[in-house]
C-alpha cells in the first residue's frame, strides 16, 4: 500500500472504533467530537495533497 493509502485505512478504522466507543459509552460526547473534529481536518488535509499529486496508481 502507499502511504496516502495507509493514512485513509488508518482514518477509516479510528472513525469506525470511535463510533463503537461512543456507542458503549467508552467515550464522553465531547471526546468523541474532538477526535472527529481532528480526523476530518486529517481527511481533508489529506486529499488535498493526494489531488495535489495527482491521481494514484492502480494497485496491478
């Protein structure tokens, strides 16, 4: 995998545990919305680089 493919599985799975979190109330409302606040800015940090550079290559 290349690295921009790396960060958005990384982003994608925190995301998906941070729901289960909240849903078992491992995490406060507000804790919840401090690490969706900082992985949507990752997210869009993010694909502002990858458009950036340009598309990525296939995976063949």
């Amino acid at each position: 995998m290349l690295g921009g493919q790396k960060v958005i599985v990384w982003l994608l799975v925190n995301s998906h545990w941070s729901r289960r979190a909240y849903t078992r109330k491992l995490l406060t409302p507000k804790q919840i919305k401090s690490i969706q606040t900082i992985i949507n800015e990752l997210a869009s940090k993010l694909n502002s680089y990858l458009t950036s550079i340009g598309k990525l290559p296939s995976g063949k």
